[in-house]
C-alpha cells in the first residue's frame, strides 16, 4: 500500500514460500518476506527486508498526504504505536492465529493477550478518525494488516466484540480504493534458470 501511495514504479513478483526461487534467496538468504531490491545498477543494489522499513523507504521518496508528519510530537506518537504492535501484539496475533503450534495455552488465552492492544486501539479512535488524530497516518497502514489478521481468525468473535469503533476503521481500510488495487492476485514467481541468480 506505501509502494501504491507514494506512486513507486515496481516489479511484483509473488513467492510461495515453500517453493523459494533462488533469484529471492540470493537477494536474501533468511528467505523471508516482503524484500523490496533496489537497484541503481548491477554494482549497487540495496536491499530492504522488513515491511516498516520498506513503508518508510516509500513515503520518503513521495507522501502526497502526510502519512509522516512533520510535528515531532506526532512522530514519536506514530513510531510508539508501531513498536507496540511490533513488539508485543505481533506476538500474541501469532500465538493465537497459530495457536497449534503453541498448545501451552488456549487460542481464548491468546485472544485475551491480544485484546490489550485492541483495546487501546479502541479507546484511541473513540476520540479521533484515525490512530494518532484526524489524518491518516503511517501509524493507520502500518497496523492495519495485523489488525485484520487478529480479525479473521475468528471473524462471528470480532464482530461481536465490543471493539465497535475499531471495527469501522478496519472495515473503513478494507473498502478503501489502495487496499483493493493492491490486493489483486499474481501468478507465482519462478525463475526461468534456476541456476542464474541476478535475475
């Protein structure tokens, strides 16, 4: 969505992970993704292998809306609400959406941990459009994918929840017109050789 917003002109290619294309692996080896590969020429590439880093890259080349203000206050709002989700909530979302591979404790409890954050969330857009005031920010689409995930795991549950003002600003993000246009499906990436690693 940042790649969409700040009107990059991009290559997509679509991996399934348990099918790795060695161009991916060359680029980066922990085979993880996204991977956004920048290359200047064959000499000079860099690369960026996390989803925030990759964001901010983005709207430091163009942010038409302001997604990153220039107040510092608001910043340090914006990135203490990433590291949140970050640091904690991705945890319990993947705790309670694999909640399988961590038979310590019930997916409810898991829920549970997670709730914290939507709460807070909650609370917050009580009182404003957005997460960090009445303007979209990076805050909004940098945690909006974790949210909709912590959402489908069990959709009858987030519906019925007492998240109301949550459940419209995701409801809100998944209608908007950048969400739609990047969520379009793409045939899977594979190398033509597997043996050439500069793709």
């Amino acid at each position: 969505m940042a790649l969409a917003y700040s009107k990059q002109t991009i290559e997509i290619r679509e991996i399934i992970l348990r099918k790795k294309p060695g161009s991916m692996l060359y680029y980066s080896p922990k085979g993880t993704v996204p991977i956004l590969v920048l290359k200047s020429s064959k000499r000079d590439t860099r690369v960026i292998e996390e989803s925030l880093e990759i964001m901010i890259w983005a709207i430091e080349q163009n942010d038409p809306d302001g997604w990153w203000p220039e107040n510092l206050t608001q910043q340090d709002e914006i990135k203490q609400l990433i590291k949140l989700c970050d640091d904690v909530f991705k945890t319990h979302l993947d705790h309670y959406k694999y909640a399988d591979r961590h038979p310590e404790q019930s997916a409810a409890h898991y829920r549970q941990l997670g709730e914290v954050f939507l709460s807070r969330l909650d609370r917050r857009l009580s009182k404003t459009t957005y997460l960090c005031g009445q303007y979209l920010s990076l805050a909004d689409m940098a945690i909006f994918p974790f949210i909709r995930q912590f959402a489908h795991v069990d959709k009858t549950w987030f519906e019925k929840s007492a998240y109301k003002y949550l459940q419209a600003w995701l409801d809100q993000h998944l209608k908007s017109e950048i969400f739609i246009a990047v969520m379009k499906k793409y045939a899977p990436w594979q190398d033509v050789d597997q043996t050439i690693l500069f793709p």
